[in-house]
C-alpha cells in the first residue's frame, strides 16, 4: 500500500512538472531573425519577429500581412490578444509604424514571458516557459541586468591583447554581430585596432555624413565561451548615433539562453549554430 501511494505521489509530481512547462515554435530566417506565427484578437494573423530589446509589440508599416483588426489610437493600441499555438495572451500593447526584420508583420517582445522562467532554445527552434528552474547542467550563468524592459550581459572584448568589459544591450533585430556605441569606438581608436573590412557612407538632408565600417573583433569571452573574429560594427563621421553597445542576432543565436524570471541571471550553453559562419552585412 506504500509503495502505491509513493507511486501516485510521483505520478502527480511528474505530470505537475509537464503542465508547468509550454513551448513556442519558431523559425529562423537566413537573416537570423525570429519569427513566430501569430493570430491576434482571434482575427489577424501575422508572422511577428520576436525582438529580445522591448517587452511590448508592434506593427510594421511595410508588413506583408493585414492588421485590420488591431485599433491605434496615437499609434499606440492597447487590451489585445495574441494567440500562439493553443495559448492565448491578454492585455498586449500593440505599437504602431515601427520598422522590423525581414519576412515579418511586426515585432513581440518579452512581455509575453513576464514573470516566467523563459529558455530560447535554438538547438530545436522554440521557447520553452517554465514555473521553475529547469536542469541547468552544462549551462552557465553571467549577469543580466534589465533597464527599462531591455536586457543587457557584459562580455569581455579583447583587443590588441587587452581585455575590456563591455555592457551590451541583447538586441535580436540586427541581424549581425556586435555594434560598437560611438562612445566606445572613439575611446578605444576601434578605426585603427580593428581589421576593417568594409565601409559604407551615408548622408542625411543637411548633407552630414554617417560612416559605417564593418571590422573584426580577434576574440570575445561571454561567461567562460571563448567567440573568435568576431564581426564587429561601429560608425564613425559628423554625427553620433549610436548610444548603445549591441549584441545581435548573430551572437545571440550561438548559445541556448535561459532567462531567470526577475532578469537578474541568465544561464547559457553553446548552441548548434557557435562555430557557424558568421552572418555579413551587405
């Protein structure tokens, strides 16, 4: 009779861990952004790319697919619902005209996970939501630090056999590497230490010029992981723009990521795609 009720008591354990366990499915395009299949308020169905740098969602204007049936008021559009799969998210905010990654309607955010132990899991293409910790064998845990629902990690650069530590906003809608703030570029003469290996020149109306330059970081250290020729972009000319340090779509793809649900850690182990080619910009 004891032995049943242990049995029992386990069952209920183990299909108490499955239920606190969802799953989201995700495709990858060839520009390393995510995309999940959506339907919002039960109407519209859009392929959002899933943008790590906000909590919220939006619209793009040059989205593929129809939007009838999200109402903006000043661009902004509040209490929707975003269908994924069987499960069903309240209350989202929708922005509106915001410019997105390629094949995609609009963006979704983090918001979807609040309060949540969240892994993205890019060995298998999908979200994986928790109550709890999951087994963090082989993972590995570094800093995360949240600022306004964006999250930034700190990784070690080394370059012309110095190591600096570098806060980097996790953005996953650059498709590339690492984009250097114009802060640290300046400081740290990237134009110089850098191999450069392509330049581009842009003007706005007042005739100003932006200048953009693609060049190779020798190694970057994220945790213990060891990142090679990095690529590395940073902008140089009249005006500065750029106020934050990136870290993309392309570095971020490289590990599997669990989240921890108040932001403060993240757990990470290399995924399928760390030595893979690194992804160039045109």
């Amino acid at each position: 009779m004891l032995n049943k009720t242990i049995f029992f008591i386990l069952l209920y354990f183990s299909f108490s861990t499955v239920k606190a366990q969802e799953t989201i499915p995700f495709r990858i395009t060839k520009h390393n952004n995510i995309i999940v299949k959506t339907l919002v308020n039960d109407k519209d169905s859009l392929d959002l790319m899933f943008q790590i740098a906000m909590e919220d969602a939006s619209i793009s204007p040059e989205r593929i697919r129809k939007a009838d049936h999200i109402i903006f008021k000043d661009e902004i559009s509040d209490k929707n619902t975003i269908k994924i799969g069987n499960k069903k998210y309240e209350n989202i905010r929708f922005f509106d005209n915001e410019l997105t990654g390629h094949e995609a309607d609009g963006k979704i955010g983090t918001g979807i996970f609040k309060g949540k132990i969240f892994k993205i899991d890019y060995d298998n293409n999908q979200f994986v939501i928790y109550d709890k910790m999951p087994d963090l064998k082989d993972y590995q845990s570094i800093p995360l630090f949240s600022e306004n629902g964006q999250l930034y990690i700190v990784a070690d650069n080394v370059i012309e056999d110095q190591q600096q530590e570098v806060y980097f906003l996790m953005q996953s809608g650059y498709s590339g590497g690492l984009i250097y703030s114009n802060e640290f570029a300046d400081g740290k003469d990237l134009d110089k230490k850098l191999k450069i290996t392509g330049e581009k020149t842009m003007k706005n109306s007042a005739g100003q010029s932006v200048i953009t330059k693609q060049g190779i970081l020798p190694f970057m250290k994220v945790g213990n992981f060891v990142l090679k020729d990095v690529t590395a972009g940073f902008f140089v000319g009249d005006i500065k723009i750029q106020k934050r340090n990136y870290f993309g779509a392309d570095l971020l793809r490289r590990f599997n990521w669990i989240f921890d649900a108040e932001r403060n850690v993240v757990y990470i182990k290399p995924s399928k795609y760390f030595s893979e080619p690194y992804y160039k910009i045109n």
